[in-house]
C-alpha cells in the first residue's frame, strides 16, 4: 500500500517536470526564490543593523521617512512601471524592438515630467506631511531629491520583468536596495551615529541602483536583439494616450494596494495607542517593533512573489494569444508551488515566533503576537495564488483596482478600530483580516471573469 502510494507520487512529480510549462516556472520560479530568499536576508540584516545602532525608534523614523517617498514615486510613475510588464512581453511577442524603444521613450518622458512636479510638492510640504504622521520632516526634505531615481529603478526592474529576465528582475526586485543601503549604513556608521545616518545609506544605495538597473535592462535587450529574439522594424508603437489609458487605472490600482500594505504603519504613526497595551514609548517606537514583525513574516513569501514574478509575462502571452485552457493550467501549477513553498515557513515563524523577535532586542518581544498573526494571514493568502497579477495581466486591471478599494477601505476601518485598544497587536489583526478578504474577491473575479479558480487546497480538486 505504502509502495504504491510512493510510485503514485513518483509518477505526478514526473509529469510535472515533463510539463514544459510547468518546467519553466519551476526553474525561472527557482531562481527568483534565491534572490527573494538573499532579499530576506539582506533585508533582515538592515532591519538589524539600524535596530541595533538606533534603536527602535530610529527604525520607525526610517519606515516613516521611506514610506513618504514611495507615496510620492507612487504617483510620479503613474502605473508605467507596471504597464511596461504587458506592453514590452507584448512587443516581444512580435519581436517588435522599435516598439519596445518607442514606449520607453514615452515612458521615461511623462516619469520625469512628473517626479519633478512630485519632487517640488514634498520639499515643500515636508512639515505638513512630518506633523500628521510624526516622522522628520528634515528627513522628507532630504529624500524628495531622490523621486526620479526610484521611479526609474522601479521603471527599468518592471521592464526586464517583460523581457522575461527574471534573473536581473528577481535580483533587484528582492536584494538591491537592501544589500546596498546595509553596505551603505556599515560604512557610514564608522565614522558617524548620527541619526540621518539611515536615510543617507538609503538615498546613496538607491542612485547606484537606478544606475545599475539602467545598464542592465539595456544589456539585455542588446542580447535579445543580437540573438534576433527581437528585430528591428517599423513598428512605431502606443500613443501616450493609449498608453496612459492602461497605465493610469494600474497607477490607481497600485495606490490602493500601497495603501493597504503601508496602512498599518501609517496609521500607527498618526494614532496614539496606549502604552501599557502596546509595550512601547512612542509612536516610533512601535512603528519599528512592528515594521520588524511585519518584515519578517514576509519571509513566508518567498514562494508567492517568485512564482508570481515569471507567472505575470505568462499570463499576459497565454491570454494575448487566447490560449484560455493554458493560461489555466499555468495559473494552477503556480498556486500548487505558491502554497507548499509558504506552508513550511509559515509553521517554523509560528514555533520560533519568540526566539526570532529577541535577536531583535528586548523591547521587540512585545511585537511576538503581531509576527504569528500576520505569519497566518500569510498562508492563507497563498491559497489564492496569483489572482491580481492574473487580473492586471489579462485587461481586467480594473476589476483589480475596485477589488484594492474594497481591501485598503476595510484595512482603514479596522485600523482606526482596533489601534487605539490594541496598539501594534490590532493593526496586526487588521492587516490580517483585510488581505485575506482582499485575495479571496480576487479568486471570486477570476472565476467570474475566466470561469477557473486559483485557489490550491491540498487534497481538494478546483473545478
């Protein structure tokens, strides 16, 4: 009996890997994992390093300051970042190489015209925006110079994502910014403690980045071009117009998903908690207890995000060509490797939960309950799998984008709700509730939309 059931196993994982399909997001899947994995790690040992040097506090300081310039590059990349994954996967396609330069071009040209005019608001603005969520102000007015920088890195990653160079995208995409901001903070904290010293690392990794993302995205569309993977033609390309009508409800869409991840932190920042609750001093202070439990469960997905970063040009090839059955495989065989890469994680943060916040220092054992409740919600995301970037990917980044309202409207209820009673542990629990709801009106409009479920339950076949 046993016997059989290990041959019956044998015989699925050999028709998986003869699966060409399945082949490829296994291997490309394979190698994201690696840079998602040395992302964790570099981005757990920064996390360190600035809690060691500068305490709790000087890492909410530091979220709080990063998070103001994302919001700002948010809106200066207006959704073309995101755009650039189908438009140039779509280009590839038809091996179209004037058409990938030509909306490059545009691309670029609308990024810069608006990280100028977002660069201007935030230096302007910086006392407004420090007074109502408690961060430093001369810290906004630092990093508001540094908008078109991380509008390009991002530009540039999100294209090698469309030229199916998940290598490059995975590398930085997950490690980049980490790995250089910790060799920036190692050296400068040699010769001073000051506490802009995080933020200066931070500014410094991120311009060798934009640059490097730069070299690398046009290195390797060289490659593709001598290897006529591309060709040029007379292919003139979108109309900005065009182009911006796909861009801007992704743009909304990402606004709304930036607001529901970052929410918490926010929200932490402009409400005060009571401190016999929350374990903590200041609104800083738990900003960083909680940026750290928050960062850590996002080891858990390590399976989601690489999966989902050679799964994305997929979709968008399978449906541009109509493949409907395929892209349905496809999107199953990712869930399936999405859950049993998130399960095992999830069950070792769950054991350790206490051990892993004290390398931290004491005052981050407070944030123990946070870590194992968002380490839950977690694992029940994975069950559905890549269903936004299905969406997004396949036209439907509309339905995304309402779906993203729904999550981030819930996630600032619950927030406002539960803060002021419990502190770290009830933007935790918000978080929580919120993703969960958020994934599963995914899983329900891509069956609505494309007549499959994405979600993966072991032992139980989606119809």
């Amino acid at each position: 009996m046993i016997s059989k059931s290990i041959n019956k196993a044998q015989d699925r994982i050999k028709k998986n890997f003869d699966d060409k399909d399945f082949l490829e997001l296994f291997k490309k899947g394979g190698v994201a994992m690696l840079f998602r994995i040395g992302g964790q790690l570099m981005g757990f040992l920064l996390t360190f390093v600035i809690a060691y040097f500068f305490g709790a506090n000087g890492l909410g300081d530091y979220v709080l300051a990063i998070v103001v310039l994302k919001i700002f590059t948010l809106i200066s990349k207006l959704g073309l970042d995101t755009a650039s994954i189908k438009y140039i996967a779509s280009y590839c396609a038809e091996k179209s190489y004037n058409g990938i330069i030509s909306f490059r071009k545009k691309a670029i040209a609308l990024i810069l015209c608006t990280s100028i005019i977002c660069s201007i608001l935030m230096y302007f603005g910086a006392n407004v925006i420090a007074g109502f969520i408690g961060a430093n102000s001369e810290h906004i007015r630092i990093t508001s110079f540094f908008i078109f920088p991380m509008s390009i890195f991002i530009f540039h990653y999100q294209n090698m994502r469309g030229l199916k160079e998940i290598g490059g995208y995975s590398f930085f995409f997950w490690m980049s910014q980490a790995l250089f901001t910790l060799l920036a903070i190692l050296v400068l904290t040699i010769f001073s403690k000051d506490e802009n010293v995080p933020i200066y690392a931070y500014l410094i990794g991120l311009v060798v980045i934009s640059l490097l993302s730069f070299f690398t995205f046009s290195y390797f569309l060289k490659n593709k071009k001598s290897s006529n993977q591309i060709v040029i033609d007379n292919k003139l390309g979108d109309s900005i117009s065009s182009i911006l009508k796909v861009s801007i409800p992704l743009m909304l869409a990402q606004a709304v998903h930036f607001i529901m991840s970052w929410t918490d932190k926010l929200m932490l920042g402009i409400i005060d908690s009571p401190d016999v609750i929350s374990g903590v001093a200041t609104n800083s202070a738990q900003i960083g207890v909680y940026h750290t439990a928050f960062k850590l469960s996002m080891f858990a997905t390590i399976g989601l995000m690489a999966i989902k970063s050679i799964a994305s040009p997929k979709f968008a090839e399978l449906y541009k060509k109509k493949e409907l059955k395929l892209l349905e495989k496809v999107t199953q065989q990712s869930t399936k490797l999405i859950f049993w890469t998130t399960l095992p994680l999830v069950v070792l943060f769950i054991l350790f939960s206490e051990n892993l916040m004290l390398l931290f220092g004491e005052e981050f054992r407070v944030g123990v309950f946070s870590f194992v409740i968002l380490s839950i919600g977690r694992v029940i995301v994975s069950f559905s799998g890549a269903a936004g970037n299905l969406l997004q990917m396949c036209g439907k980044q509309v339905i995304f984008m309402n779906v993203a309202i729904i999550g981030s409207l819930i996630n600032i209820v619950l927030n406002y709700t539960l803060i002021p009673f419990y502190g770290i542990d009830g933007s935790a629990i918000a978080t929580m509730i919120s993703l969960v709801v958020f994934n599963l009106l995914l899983v329900y409009f891509v069956k609505k939309e494309f007549g499959f479920y994405t979600f993966y339950v072991p032992f139980f076949k989606s119809k």
